[in-house]
C-alpha cells in the first residue's frame, strides 16, 4: 500500500513540472511565480567578480549552481531551474529514507506535498541547502563522520541556515565529523575573502543591505496588520518600514538564546537519539531562525520538512500536523500575495498571521519535548539508535 502512496506522490512532482512550464505564469514574466529565476539569471549574465563588481546576496556555492544553471535565454534557466529542484527534492526524500527509515522518506512527500499546488518551490534554489544539510547528517549516521561534516559545511556555503544544524554534531561527540566541518567552513570563508573581499559576507547577511521589514516575516505581518506604512519592493522582497538597529540586536539575541536553548536541552536527554536529534531539537532550532529573521519567504519553510518528517516517521503527529499546516498556509500565502501587498485585505493577512502563529506554537511544542525529555532521569548507559532506523 505504502508503494502506491509513493508512487503518487513522486509522480504527482514528475508531472508538475511540465504542466507549470506550460502556463503562461512561468513563461518569464510572472514576478511572483519566476521572480527568483529573473535574479539569477541577472546575477549569471553579470560581468566582473561577485560580490566587489556586483552584489550577490547569496553564498558561493549557491552562486555556482546559478552559474551552472544559467541558460542563453531566461526561459531556458527556468526549465533548467525546475528539473534541477525536482531531482533534489526527490533526493532528499530518499536520503532521507537512507538515514531514518522508510517512514521518513514517505513522512517528507507528504508533508511537500501542498507545494504541488503552486510549484514554486521549484523555481528557486532552497533544495540545494537541504539536500546538502540532510546528506550531511545521514552520512554521520551512516558512520562517515569525515564526509557528513563536510556536506553539512557545504551546506552553508549554500544557503546560512545549515549552521543551525552544526551543535548536532557536537551533541553527538561526533568529533570527526565537526572537526571536518569546521575545517571545511573555516577554509571556504577564507577562500571567499581572499576571492572577493569581505563585502561578500555582509552582502549574504544583510540581503544586500535591505532595511525593511519583510511584510511575510513574524514582525513584519504585524507591523503590515497594524500600521499604514506603505509597502515597498526592496531586494526582490515586499517590505515595510525600516528595522531599526536596536531590532536587529534584539531578534538575534532572542535567536541565539532560543537555538542554545535547544542544543542544550537535547544534551541533556538521554539517551539522544533521531527522535531528538534530527527531530524536534533541529526543528526548534530552525524554526526559532525563522521566528526572529525580518525576512520569511514561502519557500524557506522547506528547510523544516525533513525535519518534521523525521520526527512524524517517529509518530509525532503534533509535530506533522503543525508542520503539514504551515506549508500548506505558505503555499496559499505565495498565491495572495499580490492581494497582500496591494490591498488591506483581511484574508491575506489573516493567512500570514495564522501561518507565523503556528510556526511558533511548532517551537513551542519542540521546546517544551526537549525540556521534559531532559527533566527525566538520566539512563546510566545511552543505548545508541541504530544506523537504518526502525520505520
């Protein structure tokens, strides 16, 4: 039964594709739908060295996939764009089923499910970051320490959130595999400063020196249902207002003490296994990051699926449920955009304010697992979870 329930699945994606290159929203101009691929394609035919001739706002590795998937013609990076995401979330699926077990591979397609509806998952480039974060870690499951950590750094490189995943490999005391990781980190942030200058890092982190709040993010939802600020396209974002420094101060402390937080109390747990691990303390930790960032795109959500689907396959369906609902709401969020911005309309911001609400309720409900797991009575002995886990 279960092969019947992956084979619509995987196909439902296969045949995505072709039907969204068929219609006129991803003929190229489309803003919402190809917004992304636009930008890559400006970033691919730009002349001079990233970063000191012209501002990229994304790592270097994410760069060389724009680069390797830059076509003659916008269109032809867009069906570039698309087949390159499909084979990479269907390899996240089965890495996934690799490392945890077939329930987590299975967990993951549903969970994606709901971009089904409106692909544009698919035209950007996040998959990347997660099938790289997720390799990473099964690699370290599967005791190839050296090789998952440095996955996990080239994760990074590709996308930022990865390194929320690093204390993992801490809490593991798999020693190869941060030593690996750091090393790999350490000697690609050099050789990106030698390339390109330091601009570079700031250009990532700063989304080339936006200022406003995202009107998707968890401040900028309510700053939009609650001012009259006019909203304005900045850095290929809908923004509002202007974040002040005291903010940025605040939200990344509030950040940094949340994902601490998290790693701590899953150290605390014994014995530390997936459930903990790759679940809900990768889950808390992610989540805390999109809670306090000034910018929540739709398509970000994804970095939380395998995570949930790891914690799901475990039968944890608070977990699943929350997260199954947030996707779905990101997807309808990407569909009401264009009333969002325009318009005061109530269902739009009803749908982001519901969508960051259950986003934090998720974290609320992985903190408060870990923090009764690591309550219990520690067990003398940690038995440790075998490599194939157990469907």
């Amino acid at each position: 039964m279960w092969w019947a329930v992956v084979g619509l699945l995987v196909a439902g994606r296969i045949v995505a594709v072709p039907i969204t290159l068929d219609q006129r929203a991803a003929q190229g101009n489309h803003t919402v739908l190809t917004g992304d691929v636009r930008r890559f394609y400006k970033i691919a035919v730009s002349h001079g060295t990233p970063y000191r001739d012209f501002q990229v706002e994304y790592p270097p590795l994410m760069y060389g996939a724009i680069k390797v998937l830059d076509s003659s013609t916008l269109q032809g990076s867009i069906r570039a764009t698309m087949w390159s995401q499909l084979l990479l979330d269907l390899a996240v699926a089965a890495l996934l089923a690799w490392g945890w077990g077939r329930r987590a591979g299975v967990a993951y397609l549903i969970l994606g499910a709901p971009f089904l509806l409106y692909p544009f998952l698919y035209l950007r480039l996040d998959l990347l970051s997660v099938a790289l974060a997720v390799g990473g870690l099964a690699l370290v499951r599967h005791r190839r320490p050296a090789l998952g950590g440095t996955a996990l750094a080239l994760a990074c490189f590709a996308k930022v959130w990865p390194v929320l995943l690093v204390p993992s490999l801490l809490v593991r005391r798999s020693w190869r595999a941060l030593i690996a990781c750091l090393a790999v980190g350490v000697a690609g942030v050099a050789a990106w400063v030698a390339w390109a200058g330091t601009n570079g890092l700031v250009q990532v982190v700063s989304m080339r020196g936006a200022t406003g709040w995202e009107i998707e993010s968890t401040v900028g939802a309510l700053v939009r249902a609650l001012g009259n600020d006019t909203v304005h396209l900045q850095r290929g974002a809908w923004r509002i207002g202007t974040v002040p420094g005291w903010a940025y101060l605040t939200l990344g402390g509030l950040c940094l003490v949340t994902v601490v937080a998290v790693w701590v109390l899953a150290a605390r747990r014994r014995p530390h296994g997936a459930m903990v691990l790759d679940g809900v303390a990768a889950l808390g930790a992610i989540g805390a990051f999109l809670i306090f960032s000034p910018l929540l795109s739709p398509q970000f959500t994804i970095w939380m699926v395998p995570f949930a689907a790891i914690a799901a396959a475990r039968r944890d369906r608070v977990v699943g449920g929350l997260a199954l609902a947030i996707v779905g709401l990101s997807v309808l969020d990407l569909n009401l955009v264009v009333e969002l911005v325009h318009t005061n309309l109530a269902v739009p911001q009803a749908v982001i304010l519901v969508r960051n609400g259950l986003l934090v309720a998720l974290v609320g409900v992985c903190v408060h697992r870990l923090w009764v797991g690591a309550r219990r009575p520690a067990l003398d002995v940690a038995v440790p979870e075998p490599v194939e886990a157990a469907a």
